[in-house]
C-alpha cells in the first residue's frame, strides 16, 4: 500500500513538473507583458506607468486598474508601420517555409531511403553546423555575400556574372540566411515521419501499375503529411519573429516584427507598444498552433 502511494506520488510530481515549468517561465511572464501592454510610457525606472502598488491596499488596486489603457493596441493597429511589419514578417516566413520544404523534402526522402548504417552519419551531417554558433554562422553568410565575397567571386570565375552583384542588405540575402539556418528544422521531421513509412505500400502501388510519380504523390506525400506539418510548425514560427538574421543580411526595406519589437524596447523605451506588438504577434501564432494541436488529438482518437 505504501509502495503504491510512492508510485502515486512519484506520478503526480513527474506530471505536474511540466505545468509548474510552464507557469514559471510563460505563463507569469506573459503576464506580465500582458500588463505593461496596457499600460503608459513615462520616463522613469520602469519605464512604464501604473505600477502595482501592494501596500496601498483596496484603493491602490483599485487606481491601479482604473489607470490602464487599450491606447497601445489603438496605436499598433492604427500604424502603418508596425502593420507593415507583420505583412513582412508574414510574407519571409510564408516564402521561407516554402523554399526549405521544396529543399528539405528531397534530402529527407533520399535519407529516409539510404542504407541503415549510413543514416546515422548523414543525419549527423544535417545537424552538423549546429554545432557552431548561430551568430558566427550569419557572420559567414556576410563575408560571402559581400561585394567582393565568395559568392561574387566564384560566379565571376564560373563567367555566370560579369561584375560583382550587391547580395547584402536584399531579401535575398534575408532567404539565404533564413533558408540556411533553419534547414534542419524542416529535414529532421520530414525524415522522423518518411523513415517509418511502410514500404510494403510502395510495392503495393506498383503491382497496381501506379507510375513512380503517382506514387509519389497518391500515397508517399500523404503519409509524410504529419511531418510536413511539424517541420512547417517549427519553421514558420520561429521565421516569423526572426531578428538576427534580418538585422545582420538585411536592410530597412527587410524590417520585419523581431526589428520592429528590439527598437521599440531598446531604441525608444516603448515598453508598453512593444509589449502590445508582442501579444498581437502571439495572438497570431497561437491559434495554428491549437488547431494543429486538435487535429492530432482528434486523428490519436480515431486511430
């Protein structure tokens, strides 16, 4: 009876770990941005007013709500600016996605179907540049795709070019960095969901005379349909609010939502517009989210 307890107990700590984990480190501090999103810039320390005042009592929470406001939503929504933010944010990350899944499909696909012995080694290739750092990386793509880089260079001996063309500071440059960076994203759940393809499907499809490319597409595509929604999950999200990349490879005409949110919080000391950006640019990317979530839930139901 007692060893049964432990177990419960051990059971209820390892679930409830997550959910204090979460609490601690979204929940809280999405409330808190939540709060200054509602309230008005000043200069002070912190830059922002009201500021809960617990030893005033009653009357202090009561002048502490009173005082917030909606302006900061107001401002976000009335702004072409930070309306043209999300469009640009929306639009790489849409691009984006789209280039790493016509890339990343293949390369995950001819994993998928390699030898076992290779797999390994060649999904340890894929993940490889993980292993450097993420800023030295983007660093790199600056020394190649500048005006006397790598890239100019190499396309002037190959006679594609005939002078060298400005790579830095275009979209361009932005989808490289970005197509570059997140590569593994995309390949790592494409081959998690093709490597446990059934291939007796396959075969089935030939002896019924199915060409190679209906194949493809009638039965291979839609078995990877879980891992082109998770690859395109993790991809399209993090792309969205994506800084460092744009800043570095980018120019003014590049700005995207990450640029926009860092200026407002370290530029201007708008903590409470930029808080408000950043709740709108969550209430964006949530909601794919919890509908992929419901569908898995449902398809887990079915099955």
């Amino acid at each position: 009876m007692q060893e049964t307890q432990q177990r419960d107990g051990i059971t209820r700590a390892a679930i409830l770990v997550p959910y204090a984990w979460l609490i601690a480190f979204f929940l809280l501090p999405f409330l808190i941005v939540l709060k200054i999103s509602f309230s008005q810039t000043t200069i002070a320390q912190p830059p922002y007013t009201p500021v809960l005042d617990i030893a005033a009592g009653w009357e202090g929470l009561k002048e502490f709500f009173a005082a917030l406001s909606a302006e900061n939503y107001a401002t976000v929504f009335s702004d072409s600016l930070y309306a043209g933010s999300y469009v640009k944010s929306l639009q790489v990350a849409a691009i984006s996605t789209v280039i790493l899944l016509l890339i990343a499909y293949p390369v995950a696909y001819a994993l998928a179907r390699a030898p076992r012995r290779w797999q390994a080694v060649l999904v340890l290739l894929v993940v490889l540049p993980f292993w450097t750092s993420f800023l030295i990386r983007v660093y790199a793509w600056i020394n190649i795709l500048q005006h006397d880089g790598l890239l100019n260079r190499a396309l002037i001996t190959l006679r594609v070019i005939n002078a060298p063309v400005s790579w830095l500071a275009t979209d361009t440059a932005v989808y490289l960095g970005i197509v570059y960076s997140y590569f593994p994203f995309m390949v790592l759940p494409l081959f998690a969901g093709l490597e446990k393809m059934d291939e007796t499907l396959l075969e089935a499809a030939a002896d019924l005379g199915s060409p190679p490319w209906r194949t493809f597409f009638s039965v291979t595509v839609p078995l990877s349909l879980p891992g082109i929604v998770a690859g395109t999950l993790l991809c399209f999200i993090p792309i969205v609010g994506e800084f460092v990349i744009p800043d570095l490879l980018g120019s003014s005409s590049t700005a995207m939502i990450g640029q926009t949110l860092w200026l407002e919080f370290f530029g201007n000391r708008d903590w409470p517009v930029a808080s408000a950006l950043a709740v709108v640019l969550l209430c964006i990317l949530v909601p794919p989210i919890l509908i992929h979530r419901r569908r898995e839930t449902r398809a887990l139901e079915g099955g």
